[in-house]
C-alpha cells in the first residue's frame, strides 16, 4: 500500500481528505483556529508517528513497523531517510516533511496517530481529533496533558484520543494499574525513577528540566498540596541499587487519582551516580532553577540530564498499597529509557486501535492506567524484553 503524499491518489481518497479539510475548516473557525492541517483517517492505511526518528521515535518506529505501515516526520526528512530504508522502504515506510514550527499545511490519509515530539501548540493533536483518527501520545509534562486533555474534550472527539504520558510513555501508570488490581486498589502509589547517566536521552525527553523552578500541584492524603520539586528527599532501593531520589512534577501524579481514586501520588527521581544527584539538590537549593528559567542557561538546565551515551539500564520502582496491603514492582528494561518509553507508546497505540485482545478504547480522553486488561500488563511488558520484579513492600524507605 502506498502512503499518500499530498495529493490524493483515488478519488476515494480526494473525497474523504476534501470533506476532512472542510470539517477541519468548520472547526477550526468555531474554534478560532486556522485552517491548516487535515488528517483523514484510513484504516487500511500507516500509522503515522511524528517525531518518528528521534531517539524514542526510532524505537518505536521499528516496533511498529512488525504489524504496520508507517509514516515517519520530522523536521528533516534526510535524518529519517535511513530508518525508512532499515524499515523496508516505501510502501511500507515512508518518510515526509512536517515542521510543527513551519505554518506549511500537513495533510495525511492514517490509521493513527502517535504524537512522539512536543507538540507545544496541540497542532499534531487538533488534526487528529478533528479528522477522527486514534491519537497517541507520550510527551507532554503534566500542565499541556491537562490542557490537551481540556482541548480534547471541546473538540469532541469521534476517535480514541489516550494521553500516555505517564513516567516512560505511561508505564509506570500501566504497572499501578496492574498491582491496583492483585490489591483490589490504589489508594498510595510511590514511584522512584533511577536514571542511568550512560543512557541515551534525546532533547525532548529532559524538557521537564525546564519545570524544576516551578512548584506543582500533587494529591497527598487525599488534599490537594502544592510541593517544590527537588523537595522530600529520600534514599529508596530500586532492585539492587539505594538511590537518592526527590521530587518531580509527572503527569501520574495527575491522572492516578481520578483514574485509580488514589488519595497519595508521588514520583521521585535520582541519578545512577550518588555525586550527580548531590548536584541537583545542590543546584536546587541554591535557587539555580528559579533564577536559571530563561532561555540564557536552558543549556546549562538540560545537560543535567541530557546524555549522549551509548546506552544504559532503565530502571524504576512503583509501590502500591491499599487496605492494609502494599505490593513493589521493580522495572528494568537493559535496553534503556528510549526503548521503554517506545515500548509505553507501543502498548497505548495497541490499546488505541483495539489490537491489543480488548475492544478500541472508547472515543475521547482516556489515560494509560484505564486499560481494561491490567493481568496481562507484565506479559505485553515481558513481550517487549521489560522485566517486573513484584513483591510484598518491605515498608518505608528511609527519608531525609
């Protein structure tokens, strides 16, 4: 099959991108929007990934492409050349041009979408949900998943539309699901993320770096709190390894209490090197965060977390408890953060499109942790090469 270009190559085709684009005009002059975009959807047609040749789209490009079609852009249609050819080569991948900073109209004929780049102004977004095409996506930090989740819901969807940006593309939200399961609930969930220094991380995926000068909004004991990320430090086992980790602003500290009715989200990260961490609390106290927020030191922000390496171990834990009980899942996938991120994509866009042994998911917002399979959540992770590790929690870890 073909991946269509901007110009039609049926009048099949024509007809349903015509009506698209003036559905898309209609809304969009409701909506005060302009007219631009006009995805339509096809369903034997790719599955389209923007930003698909990324650090996480490249990953996720090869996992879709073993069921799919699919349909890479970018900024640089010559950095995604390559991973085209690797992926077999038009029709079966293709490579177009579609710079989310550059007003150029967009126009595809797709199964779905997944949103794998930020998307600051919900351009990738508004084009699905108005041309009705299932829409994934794993990005957004927590306030433009709020937002996305608000323009969603006036552009009333005819599609799936799964915001999976929960920590590593909304795996930490599928394993609080599948624990809140064997515990009958999820009144307290605790994540702790150990990042690995020798992996790989592209640009947008330490973007929440410029969020560490902002307080933030969390559900503790069932009060909503406003909190300092970089703040409550404590050491917490993640598998064999005592890791420093503090407070940061993810979209499960969000969703998990109105999915999960969990009255105690929190997320904390830490570094693989004891000395690294010690830095960012440093950096934190000393105000650099608030003080460093323009664009003068975003340099200086990001390469805190930025790595080029080779690769490393993406290793968090999530802890569980509900009445009386609490259960500690261990997360580890050897081939790095890019490639869990990928597989949270992966499993959303299953999820989206109903292959995934359950019905689609429902048209409108739905978030990673609502999967109605929450048993099968450690086979489709093992499926991908990502381990679990549950036990009983051994209680508390030490705080500051």
């Amino acid at each position: 099959m073909t991946v269509p270009e901007n110009t039609p190559a049926s009048t099949g085709t024509a007809t349903a991108t015509a009506t698209a684009t003036a559905a898309a005009a209609a809304a969009a002059t409701r909506h005060r929007l302009p007219a631009a975009d006009a995805l339509t959807h096809d369903p034997e047609g790719p599955v389209l990934l923007v930003g698909g040749y990324g650090t996480v789209g490249a990953e996720l490009a090869r996992m879709v492409a073993a069921d799919h079609p699919v349909l890479l852009t970018g900024r640089s249609e010559q950095r995604g050349a390559a991973l085209a050819r690797e992926l077999g080569g038009a029709p079966h991948a293709a490579v177009r041009h579609w710079d989310l900073g550059d007003p150029a109209p967009f126009t595809a004929a797709v199964r779905a979408v997944v949103g794998v780049v930020n998307d600051p102004d919900d351009r990738v977004l508004r084009a699905a949900v108005l041309g009705g095409v299932p829409y994934v996506d794993v990005t957004r930090w927590t306030v433009r998943l709020q937002r996305a989740a608000t323009v969603t819901a006036l552009l009333r969807p005819t599609a799936p539309v799964l915001l999976s940006s929960a920590w590593m593309g909304g795996v930490v939200g599928l394993v609080a699901a599948a624990l809140a399961e064997r515990l009958g609930g999820a009144a307290r969930v605790e994540t702790a993320v150990r990042w690995d220094l020798a992996d790989r991380a592209g640009a947008d995926s330490v973007e929440f770096m410029d969020r560490l000068g902002l307080d933030y909004e969390v559900i503790r004991d069932g009060r909503r709190r406003t909190v300092a990320p970089l703040s409550d430090p404590r050491t917490v086992r993640i598998g064999e390894h005592p890791t420093r980790v503090a407070r940061i602003d993810t979209p499960e500290q969000f969703t998990l209490p109105l999915t999960l009715g969990t009255t105690t989200a929190t997320t904390r990260i830490g570094f693989s090197s004891a000395l690294s961490t010690r830095a960012l609390l440093t950096a934190k106290h000393t105000g650099f965060f608030r003080w460093g927020r323009g664009d003068r030191w975003q340099s200086a922000r990001r390469a805190l977390l930025h790595s080029p390496g080779a690769g490393g171990t993406a290793l968090l834990r999530v802890e569980v408890e509900h009445g009386g009980r609490a259960l500690t899942a261990v997360v580890a996938d050897r081939a790095g953060q890019a490639h869990l991120t990928a597989v949270g994509g992966l499993l959303a866009l299953h999820r989206a499109l109903g292959t995934d042994g359950a019905t689609a998911a429902p048209a409108g917002v739905s978030f990673p942790e609502q999967t109605p399979r929450p048993a099968d959540v450690l086979a489709d992770l093992a499926a991908q090469g990502v381990t679990v590790d549950i036990r009983p929690a051994a209680g508390l870890d030490a705080a500051a």
